[in-house]
C-alpha cells in the first residue's frame, strides 16, 4: 500500500500530473474520463472540461473497443498492470506526429501502461492509462535496419 500523502501535498502531486511527458488518463469501471493531463489535452485538442465525465470509446471511436476492454478488464479482475508496446500495436489514440520538421512519422508511436487504481477498501475502481510518446524509438529503429540491409551496386 502506498504511503499516506500528506493533504497540503496534495497540489504538487496533481502539478506533476499535469507536467508529466506522458499521457495520463484515469478510467472509471464504465469507461468515463476522470482524469485528463495537459500531455492528452495537447496532443488530442480537447481540454478536460469537453472530456471529463465523457465515455472514453465515444470520444475516440477508432480505438478498437474489444482489445482496450480485454486489457482494462484484466488490470480491473487481477489488480495488476498491463501493457502494450508501440511494435504490437502502434499507438492506442492516433495523436498526430508534434515533431513535423524533424520527424518522419505521420503519427506519434505510443506505448501504453494501464495501472489498478484501489479505492480506500482495496478494491480496483478505477485504471490509469498512461500513454507514452515512442515516435523517436520507432524512427531510429527504422533508420538503423535501413542502414543495416546490405546495398548492391
């Protein structure tokens, strides 16, 4: 169990949040936005007063809905994390590509954690999808096996 966080602590915690380099996004049972950080209000272009309270699947329809529920609902039953890496599964939100001039990708590679969120009794409630941007890895990953294929002349 974590430790317990002091209340006047509290606003560095939600400031960090909100800074991280990653998406955050909390997830009830049901599927609605509880927590939304600026990574995702950027990258998507809605801010958390379009999606708070919203049904993650209706807010992005292309997600493939079977697939995101097989993980959440494994996280939700077993309490522990789950993952999917960029090279499964290219990314979970298609998020334009924020490094135009310098990236070849049209979209951003992500990897993505989903966390068990326990309530106050110990019971899962909610998760945390945490969305990480892997765009440079992908890039480098494809320039190294270009330049590592033998050239004939």
């Amino acid at each position: 169990m974590p430790a317990q966080i002091d209340f006047k602590e509290l606003h560095w915690l939600l400031d960090i949040v909100q800074c991280l380099d990653v998406g955050v996004v909390v997830l009830d049972r049901q599927y609605h936005v509880e927590v939304w950080n600026s990574f995702m209000e950027n990258h998507s272009g809605l801010g958390p007063d379009r999606v708070h309270g919203k049904n993650f699947f209706e807010l992005f329809p292309e997600i493939d809905r079977n697939w995101l529920r097989r993980k959440v609902d494994s996280v939700l039953q077993l309490g522990t994390r789950a993952f999917s890496l960029w090279e499964q599964r290219p990314y979970l939100i298609r998020f334009d590509n924020y490094r135009p001039i310098t990236g070849e990708e049209d979209f951003m590679y992500q990897n993505l954690t989903v966390l068990p969120l326990a309530a106050a009794g110990g019971k899962v409630e909610r998760v945390c999808l945490v969305i990480t941007d892997m765009t440079e890895v992908a890039r480098l990953k494809r320039q190294l096996a270009e330049t590592s294929r033998p050239r004939f002349l």
